[in-house]
C-alpha cells in the first residue's frame, strides 16, 4: 500500500518537469513552418541567454513566439502546470493568452475512443484533474476501473476526484472499497484522514492522521481541507479558514473548500470575502444548488432581502427538493413580513425533510408573527420531540408561552435554553421578562444582569434592568 503515497508523491507537475528535462534545444527541422511546436521548445526559448545572435532581450523572444505559435500551433493542451512552467520561464500573460487560443482543447468529446488500455483512460483523467474538469475526469477514471476492477491507484484517484467536487458519498464508497481489496490499508493516516467523520471519529485522532498526511505528502489539498473541517467543528474559524486557503492553494479548482471557507466568512460577518468565495463556487459548479442558498443568505445578513430571494429562488429552479432553499426563502418572507408565503415555503420544506426540528420552528414563527401561538406551540413542541437538545426550539417556545402569559412555562423552557446555551443572552432577558411579569424582581435583576454581562451592548437589557430596579 506504499503506493497510495507515491501516488502524489509523483505530482503530474513531476512528470511534466522530467519530460522536459529530456527535451533541450529547438528541434531544427526543415519543415518547421509544418511542425507543431512543443510546450518544450517553447519552455527551452525563453529560457534562453540574452542578448545572443538572434535576439537581444526577453521581449523580443516573446513577440518571435507568439508570431511562431500563430502560424505553427501547439501539439498539445494547455494544462495548469504547464502554464505554471511557462511562468516561471517569463511567459507573460499575453503569450499565454495566444497559447491558450492555439493549443488543442483539453479534453476533446470527440476524442473518447474505445480501448483496453486503462492507461489511456488514467492519463487523460490526470489532465482534466489538473484542470479542473472533475466529470471528465470522472467518467475516464470509471472506464479505466472498469477495464481494471481492482486498481487501488485508479479508486483512490476517482475517490479524491469525487472528493474535489463535493461527492462524499461517493468518494467515501470508493476509500472503502480500497480497505475491502486491501484491509491493511485501513490503518494508514492517509485513509484514516481522508475517512475522517466529525460527527462520529475522535477530533484528536482526525487532527493527528491529517497532519502525519500534511507532513508526508505537503503539496496533497485534501488533508489540509479536513484539517479545515476539524478547525471549524471545534469552532477556531481563523485556524479553519488557515487551513481551508491552503487547500486552495494547493487546487484552485477545489470548489468544497470555497463553499467551506465562504460559510465561516460569513460566519464572522465577512461578508465580502464570503460573496467572494460563494461566487467562485458557483462559478465552478453552477448546477449545485446550496452555494446559491450560501449566497443569499449573505445578502439576507446584509439585510438585501430582494437579492436574497433571487439566490434562492435560483437554488430552487435547480432543485424543486432542495428542502433547506424552501427554508430560506421562508425565513425571508417572514422577514418581509409575507407570512402566508412563508407558510408555504416551510410547508413545503417539511414536506420535503420531515424530521428536521429547524424548519418547524421557523414555521412556529412564521405562525406566530401571524397571530396563531396555538399552532406555533405545537410546531415547537414537534421540534422539541425531534430534537431535544435544540435550544432555539426551546427558546421559541418560552417565547410563545410568554405571548400567551403562561410565564411559568416561559421560564421553563429560557431555563432549559440557557442549560443548552449557557451562553444566550437573550434567554436570560427574556427569562427575567417573565420573572418581571411574575413580580419576582430579585431573579429578574439577576436575570437582566447576566443577559449584559455576557453582551455588554444588549439596549434592551439595559433597560429593563433599569426599570426593574426602580420597581424594587
């Protein structure tokens, strides 16, 4: 199994750079105004001494190229690690730009021909990877896995290529049908890390795998987005977002970790760097639906609810059962004070996910922004039995009970809040409103009290404690 790490060990960089070095000098043929040229003739020009007998700078290499690549093309696609080669040699942007225009595209529909050579298949598949183009990629790393049905390299490359384009699911089934052709590889860090769950695995032993993979294998992106995912679950966003730009500058194209790093910049109210991050994903893969829900709900925090709809009304053209876009747009019209739409967007959500106690508590708003606090207990109690450590159905259902002057009961469920949520400082106002109500100012005092301690800018907290003061 020590091939899993040779496998990026040998970056398609590696082999490019090895090939060139075995190609010096242009190649002198009399028919050259015929011959293509190759990205190494090309390499080999600009990296040569000036001034010379032919040239007498840089410049004038450059402009000879594009003059020589117009007329003669190149034999070969432009890859992202051949641009990178040529950069390095002082390609400027405009002679990539002409490369760009008179290189084969890379990867030619036309060009999917029938064959038994799972090589074939592989190197073409390791192309489109490097360019980004993860369903061709897909498709090829398949036909090849077909050809050769046990091939740990050709699973464990469709496996990271899923991976790369958000298909865990899948990237998950092809890491353990590897362990299943090979029990023994199940105890290396790199599956252990690629493998990694933080709802079930121990974040210790996800961070340890990962960064054994970090140190054995630095120029691999996957490991740094898990070390990413692991950051963001312990809640430490600058670390997470470290680690998540890593990845990405290790794969440009790696449109998971945009989605990732996007929702912890909005998370810390960036919401420039989030738009930006979202609107990169959805660049990459405009058919996935949930980084244009990501996107409109920067715009609902920005408080642009009219963009905010547009994004999520996209996300639901692309998917009619995307229940959480359904969710969204309802939590925005009851912001817009549209309730019965509201209503119905949330019908429709729980039509779609009947077990998830969020969307039945955004209902019980929307209910009870309307008036109907008989309805919206029963949609919080419903959350409640879903999901009985969710401190914001609790939290709404003392609200509704503090509507209908059931303060008991309100105090109730803001104690159970805050013994989920200890730090919930709304929970502590509201409580103290109901221990207010109940004319017990000592607790609500105290109660007021904590509510500024924990936010120190809480008005509404202020005031009351303010107010009850004076009434003591």
């Amino acid at each position: 199994m020590i091939n899993l790490y040779h496998l990026f060990c040998l970056s398609i960089r590696s082999i490019i750079i090895l090939s060139l070095l075995t190609l010096v000098g242009f190649q002198q043929t009399t028919n050259a105004q015929q011959t293509k040229l190759s990205y190494a003739e090309i390499i080999t020009a600009l990296n040569s001494k000036v001034p010379n007998s032919v040239f007498r700078n840089k410049s004038e290499i450059i402009n000879f190229l594009i003059n020589d690549i117009r007329k003669r093309k190149i034999d070969k696609p432009l890859t992202k690690d051949i641009e990178e080669l040529l950069r390095m040699s002082g390609a400027t942007n405009n002679l990539i730009q002409v490369i760009k225009e008179n290189s084969p595209d890379l990867i030619d529909e036309k060009a999917k021909d029938t064959t038994s050579d799972a090589g074939f298949y592989i190197k073409r598949a390791d192309e489109a990877v490097s360019y980004g183009k993860y369903d061709y990629a897909i498709s090829d790393y398949t036909l090849a896995i077909q050809i050769d049905k046990k091939n740990i390299e050709y699973i464990f490359k469709r496996g990271i290529t899923y991976h790369y384009k958000g298909l865990i699911d899948l990237a998950i089934k092809d890491y353990e049908t590897i362990i299943s052709i090979n029990p023994s590889s199940a105890s290396l860090d790199i599956m252990k890390c690629l493998l990694f769950d933080s709802g079930k695995d121990s974040l210790d032993a996800g961070l340890s795998s990962c960064n054994s993979v970090v140190k054995t294998i630095p120029n691999f992106s996957l490991p740094y987005y898990k070390l990413g995912i692991i950051y963001s679950t312990q809640e430490k966003n600058d670390e997470a977002i470290t680690y998540y730009s890593k990845a990405l500058e290790l794969n440009k194209y790696f449109t998971q970790a945009y989605g990732n790093r996007g929702t912890l910049y909005l998370n810390i109210s960036d919401y420039s760097r989030a738009l930006s991050d979202f609107n990169k994903a959805i660049e990459l893969l405009p058919e996935e639906a949930r980084y244009f829900v990501s996107r409109g709900n920067v715009y609902s925090e920005q408080k642009n609810n009219a963009k905010a709809l547009e994004e999520y009304n996209k996300a639901i053209n692309l998917n009619p059962r995307y229940a959480y876009a359904y969710t969204q747009r309802g939590r925005t019209y009851v912001d817009d004070k549209k309730f019965d739409l509201a209503i119905e967007d949330l019908n429709k959500a729980i039509e779609l996910d009947r077990t998830n106690d969020f969307i039945y508590v955004n209902r019980a708003i929307a209910y009870r922004e309307k008036g109907n606090t008989d309805q919206a207990l029963i949609d919080c109690t419903k959350a409640i039995e879903l999901n009985p450590s969710s401190s914001f159905a609790y939290f709404h259902r003392g609200y509704v009970y503090g509507l209908k002057n059931k303060h008991d009961e309100a105090i109730s469920d803001y104690t159970k809040t805050i013994e989920l949520n200890p730090k919930d400082y709304f929970a502590y106002n509201n409580r103290g409103a109901s221990y207010e109500n109940k004319k017990d100012y000592q607790r609500a005092i105290r109660d007021f009290g904590k509510a500024l301690e924990l936010n120190p800018d809480f008005e509404v907290a202020k005031k009351n404690l303010e107010r009850v003061r004076k009434l003591k």
